[in-house]
C-alpha cells in the first residue's frame, strides 16, 4: 500500500508539470525539450529523471509549423515565353547588349537564295561583268550558269584561252584571286553552301587529293569502272545533286587543269594566326569597351 500511494504521489507530480510546461509554452512539448528560458519546466523533469510526457516530432511539428503557401509551377511554354520577355528586357530605354559597348541584338531574318545571290559583289580586277552569272544563280538556272561560268573563265584566262576557246592548266594562274572569288561566292551563295571551287576543293582534300575518290563522291564518275559521265546530258544541274557536284571543269584531257583551279590561291585555307596576334585582337577589342 505504501509502494502504490508512492506511485500515486509521483504520477499526480508528472501530470502537473505537464500541465506546468503547457501552461507555459503554449505547445505539447517534452519537458527535457523544454526551452532554455523555462527553467521551471526543465528543472523538476531533470528531478523526476523521467518523461512525463511527449508526442512524435511529426505530431508537434503540425501544431508548431507554420502554414505555408505551396509553389508555383510553371508549364513550358510559360517559362519559354517569360524567358523571350527577359531577352528584350531593356533597363535604361535601350538593349542590354548597348550598355556593354556592343550592338543591340538584331534578329536574323532568313534570307532566301535568290536574294543571297544578289547579295554577293560582283568584284573583277579586270571589269568583268558577272550579272548574267549572278541572274542565271539567282534564278537557279545552273545549265545556263555552268556555260556562263565556263565562258567566263575562258576570258578571264586571256588571249589565248579565248582563241582556242578552252582554257590550258597554265593559264589558270593568269586568272585573278578577286575573280576567282567572285565566281566561288556566287555558286556558294545559290545552293546554300553546297556547290562552289572552295567547296570541292575541301572534298578533294578529304579524299587525300585521290581524283577516283574525288570523281565518285561528287558523282562525276558512274559504274564500277568509274566513268566519266557524258556532257552535258549526264550532269545533274539541280540542287538534288551531291555536294561538290557544281560548277564542271572539263577532265578528259586529264586533270592538270582541275588542279590547278584547286591549288589557286583564291582558295587556299587562311593561314592559323599566331598567339601573339591573337593577343593582340583580344586586347584591341578589350580596349573598345572603355
């Protein structure tokens, strides 16, 4: 009976301080875990040397947390479109780029062939006269411009190119490197990059200069004996053709001719630039920002 009235006394003694620690904190809390300005609380659970009483962590965290607002998802195409907003953010009544020293970011419009053909300048350090080359490009007539373009090349490689009406290997360096240019960029700019002197000239360096490689990918040869097609009926004279396909330069005579157009110096590689004169860009355009 003693034992039971001592357990009697020490369990009215807990339920007390329990009370006592929720009078005082105003939350369900273990008086060990009390707060450290509650001493009442903190002492006489220390002289119980017991729990009086306490709730799982995930329970009193639901009475004490905070409500809270839950995120805001955005879709995709939200994010897309408040990212295109932020690109034509401007804080000062102009582009962002502007205040950095450069240009204001211009959207690229799509230019289609026949206006990238009237594009190109039509330079000749011999007054030649590129504007039937340039419209026959423009119009995407290549029949008509490969016969244009050979007889241009005849009168551009002098006197005796035009008497026997075809032009000798050795000519090929009479023709200037403007003019040669000119030619290239007018072929490149009417199929989009894919026919031109400096575009075959970079197949024929990727075949290892090998003319049976060269002629078959750019379908020149036909069979399993790689011959020539026959001109002109053989040709493809579309942008269907195999890159590299356009302009033709004659080989049944052998190819001395053709190589020579490809190791013209209008289409020789630019020369890699050294460290010192990248440096020296770098710093010249770190300049132009102060």
């Amino acid at each position: 009976a003693r034992l039971k009235s001592s357990w009697t006394r020490s369990t009215i003694f807990a339920v007390w301080i329990l009370i006592e620690c929720l009078t005082h904190t105003g939350k369900m809390q273990t008086p060990l875990q009390a707060p450290a300005g509650n001493g009442l609380c903190r002492n006489r659970a220390q002289r119980l040397g017991r729990r009086a009483f306490s709730f799982p962590r995930t329970i009193s965290q639901r009475f004490s947390a905070p409500s809270q607002t839950p995120p805001v998802l955005l879709t995709r195409s939200e994010v897309l479109a408040a990212a295109g907003k932020l690109d034509n953010l401007s804080l000062f009544g102009e582009s962002t780029s502007s205040l950095l020293g450069g240009a204001p970011v211009v959207e690229k419009k799509k230019v289609s062939l026949k206006e990238a053909v009237m594009a190109v300048p039509l330079l000749s350090e011999v007054g030649m006269d590129y504007t039937a080359l340039r419209n026959y490009l423009a119009d995407s007539e290549f029949r008509n411009a490969e016969d244009e373009t050979r007889a241009v090349l005849i009168r551009l490689a002098g006197e005796g190119a035009i008497k026997r009406n075809w032009v000798y290997f050795t000519e090929v360096k009479n023709i200037s490197v403007t003019d040669f240019q000119t030619l290239d960029n007018l072929w490149k700019a009417a199929s989009n990059g894919k026919f031109g002197y400096s575009v075959q000239k970079e197949i024929w360096l990727q075949n290892t200069k090998r003319w049976p490689k060269f002629f078959k990918q750019i379908d020149w040869t036909t069979g399993e004996n790689n011959n020539y097609r026959k001109w002109p009926m053989e040709f493809n004279y579309s942008l269907d053709a195999p890159r590299g396909h356009l302009p033709l330069t004659n080989a049944l005579r052998g190819t001395q001719l053709f190589q020579a157009i490809m190791e013209h110096p209008a289409f020789e590689a630019k020369a890699k630039k050294s460290i010192d004169e990248k440096a020296a860009e770098a710093a010249t355009s770190t300049l132009k920002l102060f």
